[in-house]
C-alpha cells in the first residue's frame, strides 16, 4: 500500500511538472522576448539608460496585467459573446498558424507609436493575440494556478532578455536571431496545428 502510495504521488508530480512545463514553454514562445530584440533595439537606440529602463518596465508591467485580466477574466467574454471553447481552440490555432507563418518568413510588421512602452512593445509585440489566446488555452489544460506561475516567470524571462538585448545581439548576431526566431515559429505552427485538431476532436466528440 505505501509503494502503491509513492508510486501515486510520483506519478501526479510528474504530470504537474509536465504540465507546468508545457505552459511555459508555449507563453514563452506565443510572448516572443528572442523575436522582438531587433524591434526592440531599433526603437530605443536614441534612448538614454534611465528611459530605457523606464519603458522596458512598463512595458512588462502592462504585458503582465493585460495576461493577468486576460487569464481570469477571458472566459467571462466568451460566455459574454456565446464562444464555445472548441471556437476558441480552432481559432487560436488558426491565429497561432498565421502568427508563425508570418514570423517565420519574416512578413511581421508593428508601427511604431508615441507611447512605445505601450504600443507597440507590450501590445502587440508582446502581449499580442497569439500569446493571450494561449493564455486561455494554458488554464484549460492546466489549469489557473500554473498558467498564472509561467506567465509571471515569462514576464521575468522577457524583462532579462530584453533588458540585455544589446548584448545577446551582438553574441549572437543578426543571423543567429533570426535562426532562432524561425526555430521558435516552426515549434508555434505545431502548437497551432495541435489546438485546430482538439479543437475538432471536442466537435466531433459533443
């Protein structure tokens, strides 16, 4: 009975570890720190340190809130604008598909605004569609408690990549982001094909 028990608690740990992995790897790559360096330093190389600190702060405060209302109130919309949750996956999917289509080429474009802490740092370079629809999609599998965990991590992972996106630059160069970037958008096109086809299973099944 003890082993059993053991065996038990294991086995649920493992799955939570899973779990939590599988969230913060798909936030990760739906946020996209890697991908908005270029954007990213490109807009602030007129900025002084104390204003570019100033932004990126902002910046991830804003991204954190927008996921915080996002992950705790998304649901209530949907109910709101009678949305099933298997619309929901098969759209994601379909927005997560063209987000990574479009970054993978290299067709993405943002222009920039006054507020740049805002726009379009935080949205939509960061806090954008595909990483909000994850969000929703990350509670449902996950559930609350983990999906809230890795978005707070991914807002402290994109603050450090970010905050050093001058120096991973030059480390890794203009060829080696883009490398990565296309990396990431083949894993996110297979998130997304992954959310269409669950999407139409729940069909199916109900």
């Amino acid at each position: 009975m003890v082993a059993s028990s053991n065996l038990a608690r294991r086995a649920k740990k493992g799955n939570i570890v899973e779990k939590f992995i599988a969230s913060l790897l798909s936030l990760f790559i739906t946020l996209d720190p890697i991908g908005t360096i270029p954007f990213y330093i490109s807009y602030i190389k007129k900025f002084t340190e104390e204003k570019k600190n100033k932004v990126l702060f902002i910046s991830i405060s804003i991204c954190f809130i927008i996921g915080f209302l996002f992950l705790y109130f998304g649901e209530f919309l949907f109910r709101y604008l009678k949305i099933s949750f298997s619309d929901f996956l098969i759209a994601s999917g379909i927005i997560l598909l063209i987000f990574s289509i479009t970054e993978f080429i290299g067709a993405s474009q943002f222009k920039v605004e006054e507020e740049f802490a805002i726009v379009p740092l935080a949205i939509p370079l960061l806090a954008g569609p595909a990483f909000l629809t994850t969000i929703l999609i990350s509670k449902k599998f996950y559930g609350t408690e983990i999906t809230l965990l890795c978005i707070f991590l991914n807002m402290i992972f994109a603050y450090i990549i970010l905050f050093y996106a001058q120096k991973i630059s030059n480390a890794i160069g203009k060829i080696g982001i883009k490398g990565l970037i296309k990396i990431l958008s083949l894993f996110l096109a297979a998130l997304g094909i992954k959310f269409i086809r669950e999407g139409i299973d729940q069909i199916i099944k109900y």
